[in-house]
C-alpha cells in the first residue's frame, strides 16, 4: 500500500478535512440564498479564523507567557464557531419539516 511522504498525513484527517469543508461550503450556499443565515456565517468564520490563528500561535510561541491564555481562547473561539451551526441547522431542518407538512397535505 502506498503511502504519502509526509508521516503526519492520515485518511482520517482527510477525511475529516473533506467534511470540514463540504460542510462550510453548503453553510456559505445556505447563506448567500438565505439573508438571515449571513450575520451568524459572518460570526462563525470571524471566531474560526480567529480560533485557527490562535492555535497556530500557540504552536509557535512555547516558552512565552501567552500559551496558556491563548490555548482557552481557542477553545473559546472554536466553541462559538460550532455554535453558529445551530442556525444553519434550523434553517435546514425548518425545510425538511415543511416539505413534510405540504406533502401530507397534498396526499
């Protein structure tokens, strides 16, 4: 079996990246169609953005005094990020629940 040159490369992190993605791509569709759902996208990339530059810091700056602070900010940031899904979820749970209801009612 053939394997990538890079040690730290894993299916499931490709997979996991495949969904990340496939996921912010139909938050962004949702979004552009639906006006209501872009403030809390606008949220949910600023606090992951946020949140990722964090982490990225915190790898980066072992043996500051910042580490420990920056680690709970992006556990902070990341919690908001996932919090802005629930939006989406509504959003798409409200159309599944009304295309249930109306072909009830044309039955």
């Amino acid at each position: 079996m053939l394997q990538p040159s890079n040690p730290a490369f894993t299916p499931r992190l490709a997979s996991a990246l495949l969904c990340c993605v496939t996921v912010q791509g139909k938050y962004l569709r949702s979004a552009l169609l639906h006006a209501h759902l872009r403030p809390s996208l606008k949220l949910h990339l600023g606090a992951g953005l946020a949140g990722m530059a964090a982490f990225a810091y915190e790898d980066v700056a072992h043996g500051m005094r910042w580490p420990p602070v920056l680690h709970s900010l992006w556990h902070c940031l990341s919690a908001v990020a996932m919090g802005c899904f629930n939006n989406l979820l509504q959003h798409v749970e409200l159309a599944v629940v009304l295309e249930g209801v109306q072909t009830v009612a044309c039955s």
